[in-house]
C-alpha cells in the first residue's frame, strides 16, 4: 500500500501484523492473541489518525491518486450512461465529462471533471483543469437537461481552470463567468458534489446549484494552498499553513454556509473503500432530488438565487 507521510504509522503496523499471520502460517503456532492486540492497536491508530485532520492533510487525502473520479462514481451507481461530446464551436474537451444517465429509475443529466489514471490520460483529460470549450460543453449539456426536464448531477474535481495562452485567448473567464449567469436560471433541479478538489473558477464554473454538497476529506477553495502561500509568503513551503487559514475543509465551509452537507467518506478516504463511498454518494443524491424534484420551477429558481445572494453577509 502507498500511503501519505502521515499514514506511515499506519502503513507499518499494517505491515508488522500481516508479517506475523504469515509467520503463524507457516510455523503453524497460536499467537491469535498477539494479532488480536495489534489489530485494536491498528483500529485505535486510525481513529486517532483520521479523526483528527489537519487541513493539509485532507487536501493530500482529495488529491490521492486512487481516489474516485466522475467516470469511477457513473460506472458505479448509475446505468445507461450516454456521454455527450463537444461545445458546438471549437473542440472537445476530455477535462469534462457529461451526458445523460439514469439513477436508479429516475432519468439525470451528469457533468463531471474528469482526471487521468496515468501520464498519457492525464494528459489527455489536462489533469482535470478545463478549457473554455469544457465550460462551453457543460453548459449546453445543461440547456439540453432543461429542454428535457431532466435534474443535473454534477461531480467537481479539479485543481482549477487551464491558464494557459490558449485557453484565455478562447475567453476562459468568459466562459465561466457565462456559466454563473446562466447556472442561476436553468429550470431543473441541480446538485453539485466536490469529491475531490474544488479550485477557484474552475470549479464554481459548473457549481451554481441548488445543493452543494462536499464529500468528507475534500476541499473547496477560492485558491489553492501552493497558490496562496506563493502569493502571501512567497514560499510554496507555507501550503500547509495556508490550508489552515483558507478554511477549505468540509467541516468549515458548512459552518459557514457555503455548502448544504456533508457526505461522509470511510476511515481513511474514498479511496479505501469505493465502493461503500458510490453507495453513500447515491442516497445522499437521491435524498436530495426528492427534495428537490417537487418544487415548482419558479420557487426552484427563488431558493437558489437566495442561496448564492446570502453568501459572505454578515450582520
């Protein structure tokens, strides 16, 4: 197992207690004891490891590379998956994915940044970080799901927009700024969980929704901590401390009312358990849409336009 720095702890004991059940094995003598001890051992060190989080160190936990992403979350609790390509005007951009799906017995619309497995698909998908035709793409996928009066599900996972030459010469802040504007008036039910990492206008280019929803160890941020620390300290080494005062972590960000919920990850990430992470994923998607789904259009598009006005009002 490749863990994080401070998994290491973990990692060894995990190591000594497979170590001794093949020793056990093959000198064929009862130290069930022992393993027993070393295995409450192992459960306590978890408890205390992953329940107490610093910031940087769920951002290392959203960012690892065996974690779930949008394409891993439709193959597992959706079917009928149809992807839908193009913006209509430049190219296709494998950053993000979308189409039409079903949930259960309910007809969706799902968006989705899509990150790479190795170098050549990172490459292919740029890491997740979108080109205007990207934003361009999620947008007219989400016209199509109010034309057909289908709810929008949307997976957020990126590091941030491309900044390349390119990308800002095809009008990348335009593009995004395009999507805010229009997000806030598509008639169907949207709902947006960041399930890994939500940067800046990468991420809010597809997050205008009706509940935003971040699963445990993942963030969302106006920057990203290298980012930040490079501008406030000029030294990319202060990443952890900036994680700290960005107060990106789920936990704060629902203290203060930028998400609706949290969705709970199993001890030590989505990535250790995908599976059971796909069926939390799905009841808190299908919880919502219930909810969602009998408002009538306008009172939809009241609550919504309330929710984002609210945010950073004090007093």
């Amino acid at each position: 197992m490749n863990g994080l720095d401070f998994e290491r702890p973990i990692i060894e004991l995990e190591k000594k207690i497979q170590e001794l059940k093949g020793f056990i094995s093959e000198k064929k003598i009862d130290l069930s004891s022992e393993v027993k001890r070393l295995e409450e051992k192992l459960e306590r060190l978890k408890e205390d490891t992953y329940g107490n989080l610093t910031a940087w160190q769920r951002v290392q936990i959203a960012r690892h590379p065996q974690r779930p992403y949008t394409q891993d979350y439709i193959n597992m609790i959706m079917s009928d998956f149809i992807e839908l390509h193009g913006d209509r005007s430049f190219s296709d951009d494998q950053a993000i994915i979308g189409g039409f799906a079903k949930l259960d017995h309910q007809r969706i619309v799902v968006i989705g940044h899509q990150k790479g497995r190795d170098t050549k698909e990172n490459l292919r998908r740029n890491f997740g970080c979108a080109h205007p035709e990207g934003y361009r793409k999620a947008l007219r996928i989400m016209q199509l799901a109010e034309k057909f009066n289908l709810p929008i599900v949307i997976f957020i996972d990126t590091p941030g927009a491309y900044p390349g030459v390119g990308a800002e010469e095809r009008g990348q802040a335009q593009a995004i700024a395009l999507n805010l504007r229009e997000m806030i008036s598509i008639g169907v039910p949207i709902i947006a969980i960041i399930i890994g990492e939500g940067g800046s206008g990468g991420a809010l280019g597809i997050g205008i929704a009706d509940k935003v929803c971040v699963l445990e160890n993942a963030y969302y941020s106006v920057i990203s901590p290298e980012g930040c620390a490079a501008i406030l300290w000029k030294d990319g080494a202060k990443a952890p401390e900036a994680a700290q005062v960005l107060k990106l972590t789920a936990p704060d960000l629902l203290k203060m009312g930028i998400i609706d919920e949290i969705v709970p990850e199993p001890l030590g990430g989505a990535h250790t358990d995908q599976e059971r992470t796909g069926k939390i994923l799905k009841e808190t998607i299908n919880k919502n849409l219930q909810e969602l789904i009998v408002l009538k259009k306008e009172e939809l598009l009241k609550l919504r336009y309330k929710k984002f006005r609210v945010m950073g009002v004090t007093g």
